[in-house]
C-alpha cells in the first residue's frame, strides 16, 4: 500500500483535459467539477447525462476532466481542483489510512464489477479457467486494481505465481493490449473498446468477463470530502439522481441508439466498437440498478487488497460510505 500513498502526500495541482461541459446555468451554484479517472465507455451513464440533457433539466453545469490516473484524481480532490471523482473506492481507503480528518467518502456507485475482458490468442468457445494453467498472464502494474482483481481470480482458482502460471506484472495496464499483440503473454485483460477492437482484427479472442468471476464488488463511485458533502447535499442528490436515470436508460435503450449518443465523447471510435463494447457490458451486468453500495461488496473489496497485500488493516463500510444521498435517489 505505501508505494500507491505517496500521491496523498503530494500537493500538487493536477492538469488535465476538458472532455465536455454542460451548459444550463452559469450560477456557481450550479457548478459540478467532475474528474474521472479516465475516460471509458465503462462509464456510459456518465455521457449518456450529458448527451440527454440530464444535467441541464436539473440545473447543473457539470465541468467533466480526465485526471488520467487514481493518484491524479485523489490528489485533484485534496486541493479542491474538483469537487468530485469517479474512481475506486480503494483511494478512500488509503486516504483515511493516513489520517486525514477530511477524508473523501463515497456517496454513489456506478459500476459493480472489474470492467476488463479476458482475451485469449486463441478462440475459447468452452472457455474454462483450467486453460490457464502453465501459461503467461499479463497482469499490469502491481497494486493497480486490474492486476489485484486478477490476482484475487487466479489464487481462488488455485493458481499461484511461479508455481503453476506466470503472472507478468512488468506491462503497465495501459500498455497491456500492444505487449500481448507483440507476442507476449498467453492471455491479457483489456478494457473495452480494446478488447473488441482486438477481436475484430483478428488478433485476439475475449473468453470471459473478468468481473464475472471475482463477484460484485463497488469498482467505480462517485467520491468527494466529507465536507463537500455535507454542504452539498442537495446539489449531490441532483447529480445522483441524473446518473441514475441515465443507467436505467442505457438498460433499457438499443445499442445502436446509444452509440450514436456516445460517439461524439469517443472521437475516432467506430461506431460498431461502441455497440460491440455495450452489448458485452450489458452481458455481464457491469452497471449498479441502484448507486446504493452494499456492505457484501465492500468487504469483498478489502479481501482482494488484502489478498494483494496492499492493505494494512480493514476499514469498516460505514466509515468511507454515505449512502444516505444514494438512499433518496433509489427511492
């Protein structure tokens, strides 16, 4: 854990860039700083608000920034260059580990499971995890939580580094999908829309969900200080509720005509890759039915950064978690 605290300590002024702002009001009221910690079509209910207009019906300008990283978006929070983040909640829990009073607290959960894809070089129609034995995983960087989630996997699978799979933790994530098309590793996790982009040129095959495998678990949320939300609770609630409603309308809307919603904040994407990356998601249930986070999965959170050994002690549900916001939204 302590090579991932380093970011808190540091108070620097992150850089990222625009992605998009929605216009209503110009009232500092209405202001939302919104930095995600990168920018995915995992995220769709986030960009599908902004397309609808949802935001803009409940009086909200929402100013959205790719902080590029968790440590960018954290720090983005600790120095009010944001008043929230979409990240992992595993952030918080460093955080408060170190001792600090205003600690970010969750108010939201967006998705509920690792949003990467197992790809394989060969074609796996009877995909089963017995595959893997003896052969390479390509698994990102250690302590990233792609890699502990797949750690997490293969260790309950019966596969431990160096005995029975290679588990090559020397490829940062981000660089996973041109190491494993440049002949290295047997298997690599990969985001969509990588994974599909891979598949249909022929140089990949996706074999399962990640996510299916570790169970639910709050894999990205909606985080600000405890301050923050305890004066905001309002302005907070309307954001909720716009997310909300966004993901009940991705669930229930074609992908083709989410695509073409989603196209403009992918420039340079194919409009088949969007389809392909939301028919996959929607197949392995990634998005949250309600942003209530439940306690089951916050404690499967903790065993997969214990698993990791990245985490130093547990860190109760109630004390990084308000659903209170979330509560009212659902209802």
């Amino acid at each position: 854990m302590k090579k991932i605290l380093t970011f808190i300590i540091a108070l620097v002024f992150i850089v990222s860039v625009p992605l998009g702002l929605v216009a209503c009001d110009n009232q500092d009221d209405g202001l939302i700083r919104l930095n995600e910690v990168t920018h995915s079509i995992f995220y769709a209910p986030q960009y599908l608000a902004i397309a609808l207009g949802y935001f803009n019906e409940a009086g909200l300008t929402v100013e959205l920034t790719n902080g590029a990283g968790a440590d960018n978006t954290m720090t983005a929070l600790l120095t009010n260059e944001a008043d929230i983040g979409l990240m992992g909640p595993e952030s918080s829990i460093y955080v408060y580990l170190e001792g600090r009073k205003n600690h970010p607290k969750v108010f939201g959960q967006l998705t509920k499971r690792d949003g990467s894809f197992l790809v394989s070089r060969n074609n796996e129609p009877n995909f089963d995890w017995t595959n893997l034995a003896g052969k390479q995983i390509l698994m990102g960087r250690r302590g990233g939580m792609p890699a502990m989630i797949l750690q997490y996997i293969l260790n309950t699978k019966g596969y431990y580094d160096g005995k029975n799979i290679t588990m090559n933790y020397e490829i940062q994530f981000g660089l996973l999908g041109a190491a494993f098309t440049g002949g290295t590793g047997d298997y690599v996790p990969l985001f969509e829309p990588v994974a599909s982009n891979m598949e249909s040129q022929g140089k990949g095959h996706i074999v399962t969900g990640i996510g299916l495998a570790s169970g639910e678990i709050p894999y990205t949320c909606y985080v600000a200080t405890s301050s923050y939300i305890e004066k905001n609770p309002e302005k907070l609630e309307k954001f909720l509720s716009c997310i909300y409603k966004a993901t009940k309308y991705l669930t229930a809307t074609d992908n083709n005509k989410l695509a073409d919603l989603l196209l403009p904040y992918f420039a340079g994407t194919e409009k088949s890759l969007i389809v392909s990356a939301l028919a996959n998601y929607k197949a392995y249930d990634t998005w949250m039915s309600s942003p209530v986070m439940q306690p089951a999965s916050w404690e499967r959170l903790l065993n997969i950064l214990e698993n990791a050994g990245e985490l130093d002690r547990r860190v109760d549900f109630s004390t990084l978690v308000d659903n209170s916001i979330a509560n009212k939204v659902s209802q």
